[in-house]
C-alpha cells in the first residue's frame, strides 16, 4: 500500500499536507498525488518544510522531513503509550530523523518533526486528529493483513 502526503502550503511556522491512499497496485512511487486513483485519507500538519536540496539545515523539534518514500511500520511509541506508525529510512535518515512517527495532534506545539493527522478546518490547525489517526492506523493494519508493504512518499 502507498500513502501519499502532498505538501499544499509550506508557511513559516507550519506545514500543511493532504494524505492520499494509493489504490493503484505498483512496487514503484507514485508520481503525482492529483492523479484519480488517490483517495483523500485527512490533512496533515507538520512543522516549518525546509528546503535540504539547497543548503537549508534542520532546526530540531522544528523541521517537516525531507521529501522522499519511507517504509511505514506500527510499532509500540514509549512516549505516546500507544501503537502508532512510525517512518524509516535509510542510514543516513534514521540517524537525522530518528523516531518520525504519525500521530494525534493539532498544533505544531504538539509536535517535534512527527506527522500529525486530522481535518485542516483552522488556519495552522488540526481538529478530529484522534479519528484520523485510527483511519490511517487502520488503513495500515488492513494492508498488512494482506502481506502488503506500506509506504510513505512525501511530495
């Protein structure tokens, strides 16, 4: 199973995206989150996008991750005390951006560089978060059910 987070305003102290499930069946990334074989999942809320191709750093606690495709797996969250995605990468990234995770939240203060998932209704916010997140919890479960990987592409 793909997901798909599409980046629709990237503003100085937040970062708003829309989440696509794929349902078209492929090994490779997708291309594009407009094409029509993408259902809209919830919106997503991350903080400030920084742009890593031309020299911007992370700021930590304080930078959306870079764009790319990322594995997705549930796992236990110490902090949350919950079962709860959480993103990997390569080396390079798990090291940088260690302990991504998609979770309940509204706010950027309710956030250190994680994925939050909800309705964009507010200006920089957030609300049904908890309701979301079950959805792409059980969107994840579902496909692993099936013996299905799951990614994460970030465009």
């Amino acid at each position: 199973m793909e997901l798909i987070l599409k980046r629709i305003a990237k503003k100085k102290t937040y970062t708003i995206g829309h989440l696509y499930v794929s349902n078209e069946s492929s090994d490779t990334p997708p291309s594009s989150a407009s094409s029509a074989c993408n259902e809209l999942i919830c919106d997503t809320l991350e903080p400030t996008w920084r742009d890593y191709a031309h020299g911007q750093r992370k700021i930590k606690g304080r930078s959306a991750i870079p764009e790319g495709r990322y594995a997705v797996v549930i796992s236990w969250s110490p902090k949350f005390k919950q079962w709860l995605p959480i993103l990997l990468g390569g080396p390079d990234f798990n090291r940088q951006w260690q302990g991504i995770r998609i979770h309940a939240g509204n706010t950027t203060h309710d956030t250190e560089g994680c994925i939050l998932v909800g309705e964009n209704r507010r200006v920089g916010e957030l609300l049904d978060s908890r309701i979301c997140l079950q959805r792409v919890k059980q969107l994840i479960v579902e496909a692993k059910d099936r013996d299905e990987a799951v990614y994460l592409t970030v465009v």
